[in-house]
C-alpha cells in the first residue's frame, strides 16, 4: 500500500517537473497544470498555490475577500522551488487517505494549528477561484458586490447541505458526505449543465435567491425585519411563524443588535447557566422581535428550507421555529399555538370551512407515526416519508401552501392509483411497488422546480422592463451584455 502510494507521487512529480522547468516563476493561474497533473480538480488551484507558496514564498493571504482579476494578491506570488514542492506535496499525499482529505488538507491550511474543521472563509479559494476563471462567469467581473454575493451564495448552500452540526464549523466527513471535489469537477463542465438537480454553483439558483431578497428588502439596506416577512408570498407565511423565524429560533441569526445588558438581561444569562443549555440550543429568552433583522445570507437559509421542507436541514430548521421551548419534542399545546392563528385565518378567509385542531392532530399522527402519540420528536420526523413532512409544516406555518397540499395530495394519490390499475392483472405485486417508488421519486425536486419558474418569470420582468424603456427612448445602456449579464443589470446595483 505504502509503496503504491510513494509510486503515485513520484509519478505526479515527474509530470509536475516538466511544467516547473518551462514556468517557473509564473504566477497562480499557469499553475493549474500543476493542480491538475497532481489530480486534483482545476478549481482547486488557487487554494493548492496558497498552500505550496505559503512556507516558500513568505505569508501569501488566505481566504482573501478579494474578487476580481486586478486586486488579487496571490498573482504577486511566484511559483515555489520544485524542490520544495515535492516535498510539501509528498507530505500532503502521504497523510491524506484519499482526495477529499487531500483537499480537506489543503483548504485547513494553517500548519502551526492543525484544526479539524474547515471555516466558511477556508472554502472561499475554491469559489473565488471558479468566479475568477469559469468562462460561464466571466460577466460577473467588476460586478463587485454582486459576485460578492455569488460566492456567498455559493458558500452557504455548501454549508447548509453539509453542515448537519449547524456550528459553521465543517468537519471532514462532512466535507466528505457533501463531495465538493465531485461538485468541482461537475462545474469542469459548465455550471448550470445539470439541469435535473443544479448544484451549488448554480447562477440561476443564485440569481433567484438574491432577487427575492431585495424584493422583500425595500428601504435597500440588505436587512430583513418582520413586516418584510410579512409580505413574503403575499403574507402565506403565519405571524407567529415569522416571529420565530426572525428570532434566530431555526436557524441563528447572524445579526445582532448590542444592547447595553439590562437587569432582566444579567438574570436571564445567570439563570441560562445554570441550566446549562446544550450547545447550539439557542435560548435567549430576552430577544426583542423590533430588535431582529435577517441578512441575505440567513434569508438563503429561510428560502431554501420554505421551498424544500424535506430536506434534512429543513426539517431541523421548522422543528425548531415550532418547538416553542427548545426541549426537543413538539406537544399539542405547542402545535396549537401556532395552529390557532391558522384556525382564525381559516375562518376569515374560507367562510366558516375549517378543519379543526383534532382532526388534523389524527392525520398528522397517521402520517408521521410517533413513538409516543401526540409527541412529534425530530427523530420521528426523520422517519416519517418525506412527502408528508411539507403537510405537516406547512398545517402550522403556512396556509396558503397547506391548502395546497390537499389538492395536490388527492392528486399524487389518483396518479399512484392508475399506475396500479393498469399495471396490477399481469404485473407482479411487488414490480408494481417498485413503479410507484419509482414514479415518486422522479417527482421534480421542489427546490428545482421553484427556481425554474422564478427564473423564468425574472427573465420575463427584465425584458418586459427593457422593452418599456426603449419604448420610452431611454438611453441604452450596455448592448453587449449576455441574457445572463441583462438579467443581473437591473439588480446589481442594489
Ligand atoms: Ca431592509
Ligand atoms: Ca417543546
């Protein structure tokens, strides 16, 4: 084993010669012959530079926030010694098991603290180099703020995948699990190439996140505050819903207002020690909802988990909001908070055609099958089929979408039911089954098929938009932006 390891990097150092002898001295980008030779996917390459030159060529930067071709540091940098490759790079390999702990390795890059996680900012290199050089994103050069947002965009959809311990802090089976190197070498291709299940990288998906932020965001100060989530989706989502979700209860908020400490506050705190609150139980008694604001990148939390409720993160994020006093079990009384204020809308709005709390309650648990009746733990939700879990939330969140599901549902079962019908006389019980998994689980994934239609109708507004302005004779602007490029020009500004 050892041997075929110590024949593998010999072999990768011997075709990395042939590129040191013909440039060395060139800057970062010519090194991605190198980054490549050594198997490493070729959006690796600035963070592999960064690691090599980092002992060689002084401290270059890491994690910069820079973007943009003109003001990036690391191009003053020059290639390292060969011999000093090979020997950073054989370590590498020999302590590395296979190529995500390689670039796990590579990205943690702080040999004086070894650390076992890797940070938001570690996973930058590998984004700002695919907004640098993809030729799909060159249009977002000099877009400062905007590209800005891209990769932010970019990294919190890594860590909202990946993340399941919700600390920031990405450990390398996580790492693993979320196969950024398989995501790098798909983008290889194109980045929005998969049309089925878009990744990460996704420009589109990107481009509809930050537009239904700032259509929420009016006053333009890239903050959220409650009444804005008020109008999100025409007012779909219940007050008592947004209050939770802007307190930082799903996910924790990154905002935060100082406040000189009170007496209230110095009791809380001193009480909250005591009972010695489980990491990441985030159980501030004393936060004020005025006080609250969402920023763009905890809003891509929120959207991500109201489109998709059956992803893992989602249901984590609702049973949260729902789970009034963080114990980690949902009671009836807990459920009826939320579920009255649906009830009363119930009644306002459907004339008097209300489904009552009990009725509800008896399907939820013959969907969901808790352990113990009337007590939803996290763990129950988890095992409950995944097509239920939106029903389930969206009863207590959301109604315009929980009215939806009972058409939709009757619909889904209508389907399932011809299937077995016109398979059922000559087909065997269980391949019948296996076309109806089957049937479910090409269903289009939720998320998909959100941002297909949002993108669409954005694209629309842009050209209904440009079409009025020429018709008005305002001055043209750009002519030689791409449909990418025209679709971001009326919001980059922001
Ligand atoms: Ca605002
Ligand atoms: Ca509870």
């Amino acid at each position: 084993m050892d041997q075929e390891i110590e024949r593998i990097i010999a072999g990768q150092l011997e075709l990395a010669r042939e590129h040191f002898d013909s440039c060395f001295g060139a800057r970062e980008e010519d090194f991605v012959k190198v980054t490549e030779e050594c198997g490493l996917p070729r959006f690796a390459n600035r963070a592999l530079f960064r690691y090599v030159t980092r002992d060689a060529c002084g401290s270059a930067s890491s994690g910069s926030a820079i973007i943009g071709k003109r003001v990036r540091m690391v191009d003053r940098d020059l290639w390292p010694p060969y011999n000093h490759f090979c020997d950073v790079w054989a370590r590498l390999r020999r302590s590395s098991a296979d190529i995500h702990a390689l670039l796990f390795n590579i990205l943690t890059d702080d040999a004086s603290k070894p650390r076992a996680y890797l940070t938001r900012s570690d996973i930058k290199p590998l984004v700002t180099n695919v907004i640098d050089y993809h030729s799909e994103l060159e249009f977002l050069e000099g877009q400062g703020q905007f590209a800005q947002s891209y990769a932010d965009t970019v990294i919190e959809r890594i860590f909202y995948n990946a993340n399941r311990t919700w600390d920031g802090k990405m450990t390398l089976s996580q790492f693993r699990k979320a196969d950024i190197v398989g995501i790098l070498r798909i983008i290889e291709g194109g980045i929005d190439v998969d049309i089925e299940s878009p990744g990460v990288f996704s420009y589109k998906h990107f481009y509809v996140l930050f537009c239904s932020f700032f259509e929420l965001d009016t006053n333009r100060d890239r903050l959220l505050d409650a009444r804005d989530l008020l109008r999100y989706f025409s007012g779909t989502l219940s007050r008592r819903t947004i209050s939770r979700v802007m307190m930082g209860k799903g996910k924790p908020s990154e905002h935060m207002v100082p406040r000189a400490p009170s007496a209230d506050d110095a009791r809380a705190r001193a009480k909250a020690d005591k009972r010695k609150a489980k990491p990441g139980s985030r159980y501030d008694l004393n936060v004020r909802l005025s006080d609250c604001r969402m920023t763009y990148n905890d809003f891509i939390w929120f959207l991500l988990s109201e489109i998709d409720k059956t992803t893992p993160t989602a249901v984590e994020y609702w049973f949260r909001c729902l789970d009034l006093d963080g114990d980690g079990v949902l009671t009836v009384y807990e459920l009826e908070y939320f579920y009255d204020e649906q009830f009363n809308r119930m009644e306002e709005e459907m004339a008097g055609d209300v489904i009552m709390l009990d009725d509800l309650m008896c399907q939820l648990n013959d969907l969901i099958r808790p352990e113990r009746n009337g007590l939803i733990t996290l763990k129950d939700l988890r095992r409950a089929p995944p097509k239920m879990l939106p029903i389930f939330f969206d009863a207590f969140m959301n109604l315009t979408r929980f009215l939806e599901h009972d058409s939709r549902t009757s619909f889904l079962q209508r389907q399932l039911a011809q299937i077995s019908m016109r398979a059922m006389p000559t087909t065997l019980f269980k391949d019948v089954i296996q076309m109806r998994v089957d049937f479910l689980a090409n269903l289009p994934n939720p998320w998909v098929e959100f941002a297909d239609t949002e993108y669409a109708a954005l694209l629309n507004d842009n050209e209904e938009q440009e079409a009025q302005e020429g018709a008005v004779g305002e001055p043209e602007q750009d002519t030689a932006t791409t449909s990418n490029a025209v679709a971001l020009t009326g919001n980059a500004a922001v």
